[in-house]
C-alpha cells in the first residue's frame, strides 16, 4: 500500500514538510510505503482551456501531469499547505484545480486528510479549502484527535508545537487503519460503490 503526501509550499523542507514527514513516519511504522511530492513548483494556474478533458493531462507540461502519473499506484493521498492570507498557497491552489481537472478521477473513493501549516492564524480556513476537493470526489478523510494543522516560521519551531505533531502521528495511525480495512473488505468481497453517470444541473434548468 502507498499514501503520496504532497507538499503545496514553495519551500521542499520546510514546515509543511516537517509535518508531513511526522505523518510518513507513522505510515512507514505501520508497513505502509510512502512518497512525498514537491506540489509547491506549480507556479501557473488553471486555463479552463479543457485540453485535458480532450487529452488527458494538462496543457501545462509541469509537476501537475507527474503527479497525476503517481496517483494510479496511490491507494491514499494527504495534501498539505503553508497558510498565505488565511488561505492555501497559491501554488498549492494552482496545483490541486488543476489536478483535480484533469487527473481527479483517479482519486476517487481514495482516503484523503489534509493539513495546513501557519504562524499563528487562517489555519482551518485552509484546511476547509483543502477540503473542497476530496469531497468532490467521494474520497473518506481521514481526521485526528484536532484539527490537522502545526504552527511555525521554522521546521524547529514545528517540532515544538506537540500537540500538532501529535496531531500528525495520529493522522498517520488513523490513515494505516483505514487502508488495512479497505483491503480487508476488498478481499473479503466488498468493492468500491458504483459511481452513477452525472447529472449536470445549473440554476436555470
Ligand atoms: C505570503 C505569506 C503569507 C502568510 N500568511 C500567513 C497567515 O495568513 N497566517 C499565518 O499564521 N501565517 C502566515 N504565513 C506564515 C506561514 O504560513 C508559516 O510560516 C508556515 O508554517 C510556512 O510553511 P512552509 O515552511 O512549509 O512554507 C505566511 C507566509 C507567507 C510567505
């Protein structure tokens, strides 16, 4: 089994990261490979220009189309962000609209969990951001015993928020149980729900 973390910070090893490698830590404790993926190089936004409903992948040729070659082998996803204006970076942004257009099938009925990463405040703004997309895609989130979020400028000054890494380590055990109860049902003969074809309404018609 493998979960893909992928860091929405411009920064590699930075304090998101310094979460996110709390949460592998647990993962890998638990027999459960995993990857931590640089998401914080998607620097452009979405065009709506709808190439990849025609072709597959995103007309922006960048980490966005690697990422969503990874998603086949993933059987779990966290996405974790630095807080910028109470908000999800902006590259982190760019990163999930666009993989979620073009790739976000291969996600669905995934486990997600989510995490934000600020000095001091707009962290559950972010993470209800975050959100949108997993549940968009019919993906179980994974939760802890608060809310998934770490506070520091520094990957030092993270380590020192211990209820937030705990938070993490928490995040990493609940994620392992919920993946070892999927593949427990899958060979015991319970598969994934049939997705219905959509319905596409407005508020017009
Ligand atoms: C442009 C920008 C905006 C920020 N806005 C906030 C904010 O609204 N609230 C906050 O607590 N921290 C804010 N911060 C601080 C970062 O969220 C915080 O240092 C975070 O842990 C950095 O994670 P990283 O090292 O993974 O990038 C901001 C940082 C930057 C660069």
């Amino acid at each position: 089994m493998k979960v893909i973390l992928f860091n929405g910070s411009p920064k590699k090893n930075g304090c998101t990261y310094t979460a996110l490698t709390e949460i592998e830590k647990q993962l890998n404790a638990e027999g459960i490979e995993t990857v931590i993926f640089h998401a914080g190089a998607a620097t452009k936004g979405c065009l709506g220009c709808s190439y990849c409903v025609k072709n597959g992948k995103c007309i922006t040729d960048d980490c966005v189309n690697e990422a969503a070659e990874l998603l086949d082998s993933a059987d779990a996803v966290v996405f974790g962000s630095p807080v910028h204006y109470a908000a999800a970076s902006g590259m982190m942004t760019s990163f999930l609209d666009r993989l979620f257009y073009s790739a976000g099938g291969k996600l669905r009925h995934k486990p997600c969990a989510v995490v934000a990463s600020c000095r001091r405040g707009g962290s559950t703004a972010t993470l209800d951001q975050l959100l949108k997309y997993p549940e968009f895609m019919q993906m179980p989130i994974v939760t802890a015993q608060y809310w998934t979020m770490v506070h520091g400028t520094t990957p030092d000054e993270v380590k020192k928020d211990l209820e937030g890494m705990q938070a993490m380590r928490t995040l990493g055990k609940n994620m392992a149980w919920l993946l070892k109860c999927i593949d427990a049902g899958k060979k015991a003969g319970v598969n994934k729900p049939e997705t219905e074809e959509k319905i596409k309404t407005n508020f017009i018609r």
